[in-house]
C-alpha cells in the first residue's frame, strides 16, 4: 500500500502542510530555449495542432513589441488615444476584456510565483520561452544563434535536445554539462510530428497516481442508520465500496469524521475529515491535503448498485489532461461528483469555490475543464438514501 506524503521540513510557526508539485507555471511545463523567440514561437505554432485537444497546452512568453510601444509613447507628444490594452494609461490597475473567442485579462501589478500557476490552473502543460523565462524541465536547441554557454544555470533538467537545419552535434559545453545524467533524446527540430510525439509520452509519464477514497463521514440522517456499515453484499458498504476500489487503486482510504475513525472494520485505513461540516466537499478537500499531487477516484459509499464494470469504464476512460473524469447522471444530465476522478489540479478549483461560499463538489465539475462520459450502466449510479429506497434495494439485490 502507498503511504501518504509527510512533510520532512521542519516548521517552528507554520503547519506542515504537503504542497502540490508545481514549477514556475504549472505541474507540467517545458522552457524551450536555445534559438530566436521567433523560432521557438513558430516551433509552439506548429505543435499546437498536434497536441490539441487532447491536451489543453498553455504558452509563456514576452511581448518586445509591447515593450517598445510603451518606451516610444512615453517619448511621443502625441495626444491621441491608443486602444485598448490601456490599463496603466487610464489609472486602472486591471481590465478584463471579452474579445468573443477568447478572454483578455490585462494587470499592472507583477505576477508572483503563487500567481502565475493559479492563472494557468486550468491548462494541461505549459510550453514557455526559456529565453525569458524559467521552467522546471527544458528543451535545448542547438542553433548557433543562440549560444548556450551563458545560459547554463537554466538547463537544471533537460528532457530533449533539438538540432537546428544545419546542425549533427552537440556543443561540447553542452555535453560537459549534461555529463552527470544520461543524454537526453535528441530530434531535429523540423521534426514537428516526432516532437509532438515526445511531448504526449512525456505528459502520459507523468501522470499522477490514482488513490482511492470511500466517502463514509455523512451522518446519515435520511436513513436514519450509518449508510456505511448498511449491508446489501457480503461485506458493509464501507468495506465492499473499498473492495471495488482496490481493484484500481494501490491505496484506498475511507473518508470519516474524526469521532468515526476508531469504529471503522478491521482492514480499513481511515482519512479522517480535517475540513469540518462540508459535506462531501469536506471529504474531497481532506484528501487532497493529505495528498495534493495524487489523482483521488472518488465513490459514495451508498451506491450499493455500481459494479466493477462501470469502475473499469470510467478508469479505461480517464483523461488526467482534464481536471477531473465524471459520469453523466441519467437523472438530471450533470456529472456525478461522488463516482469521479479528482485530477490534482482540481483541488485548487474545489478551494476556489469554498472561498466563494459554495460547497457543491457539483458545482465545481460543471464549471471546469472535465471529460464527462456517459455511463454504461446509467441505474447503477442510484445511490439509497432513505429506509424505504433500501428496502427496496435489499429487494432488488436479492432477486
């Protein structure tokens, strides 16, 4: 079974809190650097359409013309006004602008570590100008353009080497620099289609473990008994709900409240609830915090119909480009939060809306980048919530 991340660092003020592995944009991010801005920009232009949809991909990059317009207007006595972008010019300190295809936000105050990955949360892998800027891992071209010899400090883990039109080897300085690891792969970079192909096998072997959680800390109220230790199969459905998961999941967890964590069956491995009294969300949250950087396949523990089969179905079908993989419920058409998998970007989206005073898991589905599928099997998402729906289940179950 995996053990959940504990934090090593010690902290005199501060709780140890395990962080999401994030770079300077995002969790997955590529600086391309080593030829002109406009062949790394046309190089993007180009892989694009190759990546996309499959992956929602994201670039960074500097604007010199932008910067050269504002050094020439402070100069200029002219007294026309410009169009829009004008934040600074007008006195506002932010502009968000509809341009119907797309959205435009303009800010005048710097982008800090923290904001940048929040801005590009929703986006699958950032692609960035590592002429400019910074990213975790790197793609190194060889263009004697753009010698590398001053630029060494950014190469801190280089994934793939590019030769520009002309090129068969590799700098020296390169090479000693990169001695200590193994060569990475090496591309021409008119070989858009094998980058492309790099760029999906990278992604997919990064893709975060998937962890199973039983949401078992409701109270049941309805039912009028724990709906957790109820029993339709063999087993309660705590244990039978954990027993479905672990056929997908390394390690499953049963999300509890903390007075709950001591009743639980012999076998199971409580998460008990450090955010209180939200519901679902609660349960969702505090899984994420035990581990921000696993993918949580979520199942309610009422749901005494759903079978491996649909389990399988919607592991077969999981996209982690997205942020989260849902099944359509036949009942009202949204995704099904508590049949899901959580990719770990959503979890910063789930605090998004508890800040904005919603708690509806739901609600943060249907307002994300997700893959929502219809279930196979649409009668098994029936969960049982009442003495009289599980007498009828019992019934059902029995036939």
């Amino acid at each position: 079974m995996d053990s959940l991340p504990t934090s090593t660092a010690k902290r005199k003020k501060h709780a140890a809190l395990a962080r999401p592995d994030l770079g300077e944009f995002g969790r997955h991010e590529l600086a391309i650097l080593g030829a002109p801005c406009g062949d790394i920009q046309a190089l993007v232009a180009h892989l694009l359409p190759l990546l996309a949809p499959a992956l929602r991909v994201a670039y960074v990059d500097a604007d010199h013309a932008a910067g050269d317009a504002a050094a020439e207007s402070q100069d200029s006595l002219a007294t026309e006004p410009r169009p829009a972008p004008y934040v600074a010019e007008n006195g506002l300190s932010a502009e968000l602008v509809d341009k119907i295809t797309y959205r435009q936000l303009n800010l005048t105050r710097v982008l800090d570590k923290f904001s940048q990955p929040e801005l590009l949360a929703h986006e699958s892998v950032v692609l960035v100008n590592g002429n400019h800027f910074r990213a975790r891992q790197q793609v190194v071209i060889i263009d004697p353009r753009k010698p590398l010899d001053k630029k060494l400090d950014r190469l801190t883990d280089v994934r793939l080497i590019l030769l520009a039109e002309g090129q068969t080897e590799l700098p020296a300085v390169l090479t000693a620099h990169l001695a200590a690891a193994p060569l990475p792969p090496v591309l021409r970079l008119a070989d858009t289609a094998g980058i492309a192909a790099f760029i999906r096998q990278w992604y997919l072997l990064a893709v975060p473990v998937l962890r199973g959680l039983v949401l078992a800390g409701g109270r049941s109220e309805r039912m009028q008994a724990d709906k957790g230790a109820l029993h339709y199969h063999a087993l309660d459905q705590r244990q039978h709900t954990a027993a479905l998961l672990s056929e997908f999941c390394s390690d499953v967890r049963v999300s509890v409240r903390p007075d709950q964590a001591a009743d639980l069956p012999a076998g199971l491995t409580p998460l008990p609830d450090t955010f209180l009294n939200l519901g679902p969300l609660g349960g969702l949250l505090s899984a994420f915090q035990a581990d921000p950087n696993a993918a949580w396949l979520v199942l309610a523990c009422d749901l005494p119909f759903l079978t491996r089969a649909t389990l399988e179905f919607l592991v077969a079908h999981r996209q982690a480009a997205r942020a989260a993989t849902a099944l359509r419920s036949p009942w009202n058409e949204f995704p099904e939060p508590l049949v899901t998998i959580w990719e770990p970007r959503s979890y910063g989206q789930l605090l998004r809306f508890l800040g904005l005073g919603y708690s509806c898991p739901r609600k943060a589905l249907i307002n994300s980048d997700i893959e929502l599928l219809d279930a196979p099997v649409p009668e098994e998402l029936r969960n049982v919530n009442t003495p009289e729906e599980r007498a009828a289940a019992e019934q059902e179950l029995t036939a």
